[in-house]
C-alpha cells in the first residue's frame, strides 16, 4: 500500500462544494468513484480544505492509499479517464507519510471581481459582476487591515470548536482584465480560513471598494469580532482555491507542533 499526493483542479459550478454528501454530486464523490473504478476497491480521499458549493479549485491538494502496481504517470492518467471533464489531476508522485490537511502550512484563494456596463454570460461562472466603479486605493487599505493575527469571527464560523483567530500572511488586490473586461483579483493567504470566511472579507471590501461602508466602518465591523455585525457576503462563483502551501524539505511539518486549525474556507 502507497500513499500518493495530488494536485487536483476543478470547475465547480456543477458541484455541492467538495467534501461528499449524500445524494448531491461533489467533487470528492467523482474522485472516489473515479479511483474506485481504476483500482477495484472503495478509496478513501482526504483533501487539504473543502470548497463550498459553486467555488473553483486549481491547486486543490489530495491524498489517498492505493496498491498500484505500475508508475504514477500511468496512475494519473488511468484516474483522468474516469473523472467527469470539469474535474482532473494535475500532478501525482508517491508521498508517504503525507497528510494535505495536517502538513499545510498555508492555503491561498483568489477572487475575480469586474465592472460591466451589462451582464457578461461568459463570466457567469468565473466572477462577481458589478455595476459599479471600485476605489483601488480603497480596497487596498481595508484589505492591508487583514494581514496579521487576529480574531476573525466577524467574517464566519469555525467547522468545529471555537477557535476563530486566525493568520493571515498576505491580502491585497490586482487590476486584472478577464475575456477582455477590466476588474480585479484578490488573493489572501492564511494559516486557515473559517466557513464562508473568504467570501465574507470580500464582500465586505467590495462594499468598501462601492463606497456602500467607510474605511473607519470596515475596520469596526473586524475588531467587533461579532458576526452578527457583518451583511455582505460575494456569490462563491468568483473564488478558486489556488495553491497549498506545505513545509520545505528538512522543515518540520505542522502536525509535530501543531494547534487545531479549521481549513475549511470559503
């Protein structure tokens, strides 16, 4: 029996989020069913965090045990031919005594938002669409807030437990242009995130961003560390899991000294 490690990407507008449920398709079902078929017996997927309903992944991180006889190219390939086309292994290797949850150091996810003057089918599924002009400069300042340890309850909840504070190592915003129309990405990279959490820090920056709350308001609503104080929240069809970030060779890995951290995002 082997471990292997994978990055795997997906569309997931067709999706209930990743982690399975039962009688909804999810991502982790149609890997597990696409390995059960190449392997012959029920497997197990873990993953580095769980998207929700609708959000994207292109560096999601997978790990599952399997007797394979023959190299990892042809593993790849074999479990590709079963998976659904908006579903696909980028990479796999051989890598024992690997967890994608416990071993993260970091996840990062990216949001697409653009400004349209009328609704961009093409963009339905990739990015928040928005009607109205955003202040960089804006969006920049409430973004930086971000970085940083802090409690973030006012953004969303943890999967279990309590333990809302979370790291933050990067929050910032890019003009960007997507099939031709101008917007933004935001990219935030942290420890973990809390259910929703992402989605919460964006809308909220959007309103920012719109003018819709001030600066001062913004910051307010964060330290409250209170929920209850914050109504935005962006569409999930914006948001893609990105990469995962894992611990260099002869750096020790999380799970020796690790807190509990929720990775659930989004």
């Amino acid at each position: 029996m082997k471990r292997y490690r994978a990055i795997l990407a997906y569309n997931g507008s067709a999706y209930f989020g990743y982690q399975r449920q039962p009688e909804h398709p999810t991502v982790q079902a149609a890997v597990e069913e696409a390995l059960e078929k190449v392997l012959g017996v029920k497997t197990v997927v873990r993953a580095a965090g769980r998207t929700d309903t609708g959000v994207h992944a292109t560096g999601q991180v997978i790990a599952f045990d399997a007797v394979w006889k023959h190299g990892e190219a042809t593993l790849l390939k074999a479990v590709n031919v079963y998976l659904p086309e908006d579903i696909a292994l980028q990479t796999l290797v051989q890598h024992d005594d690997f967890h994608p949850r416990y071993d993260a150091l970091s996840r990062t996810y990216r949001y697409a938002v653009v400004v349209v003057n009328v609704r961009q089918p093409l963009l339905a599924k990739r990015a928040w669409q928005l009607h109205t002009e955003l202040d960089e400069q804006r969006l920049q300042e409430a973004a930086a807030l971000l970085i940083g340890e802090h409690d973030f309850a006012a953004f969303g909840t943890p999967p279990k437990g309590d333990n809302t504070v979370r790291l933050v190592y990067r929050s910032q915003w890019q003009p960007m242009t997507l099939e031709g129309v101008a917007g933004y990405t935001y990219e935030v990279e942290a420890t973990a995130f809390l259910y929703h959490m992402v989605r919460r820090i964006v809308g909220s920056l959007v309103a920012v961003g719109r003018g819709q709350i001030s600066l001062q308001a913004f910051e307010t609503m964060f330290r409250s560390a209170d929920l209850s104080q914050n109504k935005w929240m962006a569409p999930p069809q914006g948001l893609v899991l990105t990469s995962v970030r894992y611990p260099a060779p002869g750096e020790d890995s999380p799970r020796r000294t690790r807190v509990e951290r929720e990775p659930h995002a989004t």
